[in-house]
C-alpha cells in the first residue's frame, strides 16, 4: 500500500510578506492557507487541496482540486 505525502510548499518570507500585504494568506490553527480563485473558500496551503504547479512561486495552482476537477468535467 502506497501512502501518499502531503508536501507544503516552502515560501519564501519575501513571498510571505507579499502574500499576506494583499490579503491572499492567512495563518490559522491547522497552518497556512489560501483562498481558491474560483469559489472563494479558504484551503490548507498543500497539495491536498490544490495541485501542484511548479511554474507558480507557491508552488501550488490557484484553484482548488475540487474546482478544477468540475471545470475539465466541462
């Protein structure tokens, strides 16, 4: 049985910074997270909840799996 790990991006304090200036990173009991581009819904920061992407300086796309699953559903 495979168990798979949940990486979290490592974020720079620059891009940290930056993030919580505009408000898209919040830091909470269960860790960092971020909202979806689509629904809106605050999300832990890992690939649990958002795939990975390493074109993005989080590492992580802007929308969440269930979005996106409903969006190539189309």
């Amino acid at each position: 049985m495979i168990i798979p790990i949940i990486q979290s991006p490592i974020w720079s304090k620059r891009y940290t910074t930056l993030r919580l200036a505009h408000d898209t990173v919040r830091f909470t009991e269960i860790g960092r997270e971020i909202p979806c581009c689509i629904c809106n819904e605050w999300l832990p920061a890992d690939n649990e909840f958002f795939n990975l992407s390493p074109t993005k300086p989080s590492g992580l796309n802007s929308q969440c799996r269930v979005c996106s699953h409903i969006r190539w559903e189309k």
